[in-house]
C-alpha cells in the first residue's frame, strides 16, 4: 500500500543508522525530527504572518456567522469570498503539520516493518528505558507514560500560546486538538511517539518566538 515510501523510508533507515553511531537510537530520532522541523520553519514563518492576518478577519467573519449561521452553504460562500480578497486563507497555518506527515509516516515505518532494504530491520532491537522504541501503545510501559506525560506537558503550553478565538470558526475545536497527540501515543510505536513529543515542542517554542517577535 506504501511501496512508494520505500525509497525513503530505506534512506531514512541508513541515515537513522548514521546518526546512531555517536548517538542513542533514541536521541538519532531526536536529532532527525529536529531537521525535519528546521526544514519546515519558513513555512512555519509565512503560517505565522497568515495567522497574524486572519486575526484582522475576526470581526468579519463574526458578522458573517450572524448574517448567515443558519445557511452553511452560504455562509462557506461568504468565508472564501472574504479569504479571496483579503489574500488570506483560514488553513495556512495546517500547511505545516500537513507536510510532515509523510516524515512522521517513515518513522511509523522504521519501527513496524521487520525488513527494510532487503535486509533484518535492525532498528527495532533499539530500547530506551528498557523499553524497545517499535513496541505499541501500553505494551511499551513505562515509556509510553513518560512520552504521554511529556505531550500533555506540550500541549498545555500549546493552548495557553493560542490567542482566544472562541467564536472563529473552529476556534475550540483548535484549542483541543494538541491533546490528541496523548490519545495518539496509546496506539503508536514510541519510536513515533517520542517524533511527536519533539516536534510538539519545537511548535510550541517556535510559536512562543515567533509571536515575540512580531
């Protein structure tokens, strides 16, 4: 289903591999999440001044959701109309998170498949904490804990970043969507997991900088 994914999924496997040299298998995910995200920060920058905008579009949109609540048809009408002339769009800070998941799609597969470039997946005899980082949701204690108490941790700093916008469409939604991340660690190798706690945190302290600066 993801024979596409082969290619870099092996070259992910050599380059985790590298890195595991003066590295744990653990911090080599670290270290290769944290590139990922450096990858993606411009992104992240243009997201930020695309929420920066959208924050003006506020009052509009309030009037808007009054005017036509009742007519959702013509209420996502009005909503792209006023995107398309004020230059914005209301899912340009996703653009960010839409694009790791094929990165965070590799990792799932460096610790679920059993071989990799026709050869024995070594990567999953690596532990952290006595724990093997392919191991699934609870069978993975006490790791799966201290990851799962790690994204809670993030994702209360999440929310507390997120500027109050109960009556932006979607806006609670949006304030509870960093807890997901805990639900998800319950049925994720830890190998995925720790991916999430790092990059969690790098959005969380880029957002907190980024918002500093403007």
């Amino acid at each position: 289903m993801f024979g596409f994914l082969d290619v870099p999924v092996s070259g992910a496997y050599h380059l985790i591999h590298a890195l595991t040299g003066p590295l744990s298998t653990a911090l080599a995910i670290v270290v290769f999440t944290l590139g990922v995200r450096l990858l993606l920060h411009p992104l992240a920058r243009s997201a930020a001044r695309g929420e920066r905008a959208r924050a003006t579009l506020l009052p509009q949109l309030r009037t808007l959701q009054e005017k036509h609540g009742k007519d959702r048809d013509r209420l996502a009408a009005e909503m792209a109309k006023l995107q398309q002339e004020s230059g914005t769009s209301l899912f340009t800070g996703c653009l960010p998170m839409l694009l790791q998941l094929p990165f965070f799609t590799i990792m799932y597969r460096l610790f679920t498949t059993p071989v990799i470039g026709g050869e024995p997946n070594s990567l999953l005899g690596a532990t952290l904490l006595g724990t093997p980082l392919g191991a699934h949701g609870l069978s993975g204690s006490p790791l799966v804990f201290v990851i799962a108490a790690g994204l809670a941790v993030v994702a209360w700093f999440s929310v507390r970043l997120q500027a109050p916008q109960p009556d932006a469409p979607g806006g609670k939604l949006l304030r509870l969507l960093p807890y997901g991340t805990v639900l998800a660690i319950l049925v994720l190798p830890q190998a995925a997991g720790l991916y999430l706690l790092t990059t969690t945190a790098w959005t969380a302290a880029e957002r907190a900088l980024l918002r500093r600066r403007s």
